[in-house]
C-alpha cells in the first residue's frame, strides 16, 4: 500500500483557495478593475499590476486544453493511482488550472476538448484537493 497522499500547505496567497476547498468549494481571484480572473493567486494583477482583488466561485465545468498520463509516479503515494491523468482544464468563462482526472477508467480515451467537472478528493488534516472527471 502506498503512503498517504500529502495534505494541502496553504501560503498566505493561497490559503483562501484551500479554505474554499475544504468546504467543498472552488474559488479564484478576481481583479475588479480588469474584470479578469487572476490564477494561480498572485499579490497583483498580471494585466493591470493592480492589487484589487476579491474572491469568486468560478464555473465547475469546463474542457480539457491538454493532458499527460503519467505510467511512473515520481511519488510514492500515487503509486496505485497509475496510470492517471494530469491535464490543464480549462473551466467555463474562468481561469485555467491544472489538475488530475480522476474516474478514468480508460486514460486512453481522454480527449482534449472533453467536458469535465469538478470533484474533490479527501486529504489528512481535513484538506481536499479539487479534481476533475468526464462529465457523461
């Protein structure tokens, strides 16, 4: 059996999109004077350099951009995931994160342009981590 997979380490910019996912939620900044999401988290703008950023729940949906199935895990701990998918998911009129794919049961079949949604995985210390699966 492999270890535990690690737990979320929030930073001080992070720590409000690890809040939010602990809850089950996702949430992304949002700099009001681009109106324009900022992600990953960064202390300003990388449009407007403005620092005027608030926090908003983004789609849950979106489409795969690209994808990598990993056949050797560099960790330990996602031994037993392999292989699994990792893809840069763009979510519906948001941001674009990266992210694994999870209830694949074919890495395979994965298709850039496919429709996935947001799920999350439970990690140690009441963390969770978002992920996403093929809608349908």
């Amino acid at each position: 059996m492999a270890p535990a997979k690690p737990a979320p380490e929030p930073t001080a910019l992070s720590a409000l999109y690890w809040a939010a996912a602990a809850r089950g939620e996702l949430s992304a900044p949002w700099c009001e004077p681009c109106a324009d999401w900022v992600f990953p988290p960064r202390p300003r703008c990388p449009r407007c350099g403005g620092s005027e950023m608030g926090w908003r729940p983004p789609a849950t949906t979106g489409e795969v951009v690209t994808f990598s199935v990993v056949h050797q895990a560099a960790y330990e701990a996602y031994r037993d995931d392999q292989p699994y998918v990792v893809a840069i998911v763009a979510l519906d009129g948001g941001p674009q994160l990266m992210t694994n794919l999870v209830d694949v049961p074919d890495p395979g079949a994965v298709a850039v342009g496919q429709r996935v949604e947001l799920t999350f995985e439970a990690r140690g210390g009441g963390g969770q981590v978002p992920q996403f699966r093929p809608v349908g």
